[in-house]
DNA sequence: TAAATAACCTACCCTGCTGGTAGGATTTAG
DNA sequence: CTAAATCCTACCAGCAGGGTAGGTTATTTA
C-alpha cells in the first residue's frame, strides 16, 4: 500500500470536521463514534494536523476541533503531507537534515541516476492530483446519495 | 516511502537490461556487481519480473536474462506492477481474489466513500505517470553523461 | 468548589512486512 | 565432469505501523 492508514483516517476526519459548522468545535469522540475509529489513537492523528495548523482546538468541557480555513482553501496535498510527512516515492528522495525531497544517489560513474527520472514523475503526479483536490471536494461528495436532513426529519 | 526497495532495484535491474543488446543473455551477478546489489535478493526481484513476462531467461553457463520485448514497448506500469503488485494507494482499494483494485468500503448508512474520490484520483496520478515513461527512455536517460565509449577507448 | 468533559502527552506493545541470507536443486556450456 | 548460472524454499532480524494504557492539564457546568 502506498499510504498508510493514518492518511485514511486523518482525511476522514477532516471531511468530518468540514461537515459540521466551523462556528463551535466537535469532539473528537463524536468523530470517532461516527467513523467507527478507535478515539486514543484518532488523538494521534489529529495533533499531526494540529501542529501543521490544518485545525485549530480547544480544551476542557464543550471543547474540540474545527477547521483553521475554510475547506475550499484547504488543498489534500497539506492535509496528506501532514498526516505522511514529505511524499516521496522512494527512500533516496528525502533528506534527513533539511526535509527536502530530492534524490540523494551518488552519480554513480559518472551516469545518470535512471530511476531518479522515474521517480521524480511519479511523485509529480501523486502531488499533483492531491493538489489539485480539495477538502470542500470531499465534503461535497460525501454529502451526495445521503439522505436530505430536513425533509426525513 | 510510497515504493520499497523492491521497485527500485527491479527497476535498475531493467535498465541494465535495457543497455545490453538483447541478443545474449546478461547474467544476475554481473549486474549486481555493476549496481552493487546483493546477488541473492536479486534472484527474489528478478522472479517477479519474469513471472510477469518483462524478462526471459536461459540456465546453466553462459544463462542469463534478456528482455522479452523491446524496451520502447515496455511501460513502467508494467514494471512497477510486477515488482510491487496491484499499484493501490489504499488498503481497501485491493481486492483480495480478484486482484482488482477498488474500494471495498461499504457504503456506510448510505454516504458516499469520500476518501475513494481522493485516492481513486491519486491512483490515476500515479499510473499515468508510469505508464506515460517507458523504458527506453530510462534507459537512454541513463546513457547521458556517461563517458561515449568509442572516443574514450 | 467539585465533577465532568475533553484535549494533550508519553511510553509501551504486538504483529506483519521488508530486506536479506542460506543452502540447496537443476540446467547447460565447455 | 566441472563450472556457471538459473531456480526454489525456508528462514531470520529489524523496524515501522497500528493500537493501547495511563496519565496530566484546561475548561465548563452544577
């Protein structure tokens, strides 16, 4: 697999923190309940997107999580990178000290690092199509074929 | 990282091929030495890519593998396939008996998978890169810089 | 003030996969 | 016959992923 389940799980919950109001924030037990994911481990997640400044939190009774943008502003490409750290398609592409990706093979002899051509599209496609969608996307589509609140209620 | 070492030494292992004339066979061990792999994980990698037909091969003295089609023909989908299996961006994205890949989520209280939509579109991404890079052009990409071998000798 | 709620933090654990080794069996050229 | 090579299977150590446990702190409400 190439993402892990964090990524899963981290964009969820973001759908579902786009799909309630901004205005007060949501637990993250409701989440939990909702998505059927396990609420210790869910913590972990959300301080990943927290400390990238994706949500914004508040604590004691009442407290919780909401969007620190708007979901339209919001690209998937943040919210993976922060979830996964740097995307990068092989280990050679990231570098310890400066977190930057690129490709650290030694030109061997002289030739070219063939796969580093390779890579570098793939990893040019995978940004691009995380870029190119944003969260306001997915909430939109998970609102699609659901029930309309008012008129079953 | 997005692809193990897997991919990435079966990919070199393609390009080497790919810079011998496919009319005699080159031997496992000589492209370990020229790439510095272990001889023995090569043997694993090198199976898989002929299992899926990339590569043929001949035993005892003078043995060695060869590509089985012309490297312009070749698609690094095909390759990466081969070495990593189904090319999914998420777990549920493979079925286990079919070998297919797509979201097995179910369609929880009637909303529609909103992850799907981002990684379905992420899959796209990264398969149409590959796909879009043959071998031959790794192969020539990687014969740039290099030293020509008529003058030089 | 006390209690309940919920974020926040850290350490730990278990399982499976990855990368690699070992040791052989089989095939073929010289 | 011997050397060179593919082929096959089992095994292993390390490590990251997914998850649990158990707390501490902050904030609201009764």
């Amino acid at each position: 697999m190439i993402f892990s389940s964090k990524a899963e799980y981290g964009v969820r919950l973001m759908v579902e923190l786009g799909r309630q109001s901004a205005d007060q924030p949501t637990s993250l037990k409701a989440i939990a309940d909702a998505e059927g994911l396990p609420l210790a481990y869910l913590e972990q997640v959300v301080a990943r997107l927290r400390k990238a400044g994706l949500v914004m939190s508040a604590r004691g009774a009442h407290g919780g999580y909401w969007l620190a943008r708007p979901a339209e502003e919001i690209g998937m490409d943040e919210v993976v990178q922060a979830l996964e750290g740097a995307i990068a398609p092989m280990e050679c592409f990231v570098h310890e000290q400066t977190e930057r990706v690129l490709c650290s093979h030694l030109p061997d002899a002289g030739r070219g690092c063939a796969t580093k051509l390779l890579w570098t599209r793939v990893q040019g496609g995978i940004i691009r199509s995380l870029h190119t969608t944003t969260l306001a996307e997915l909430v939109e589509f998970s609102r699609r074929g659901e029930p309309v609140p008012t008129a079953a209620a």
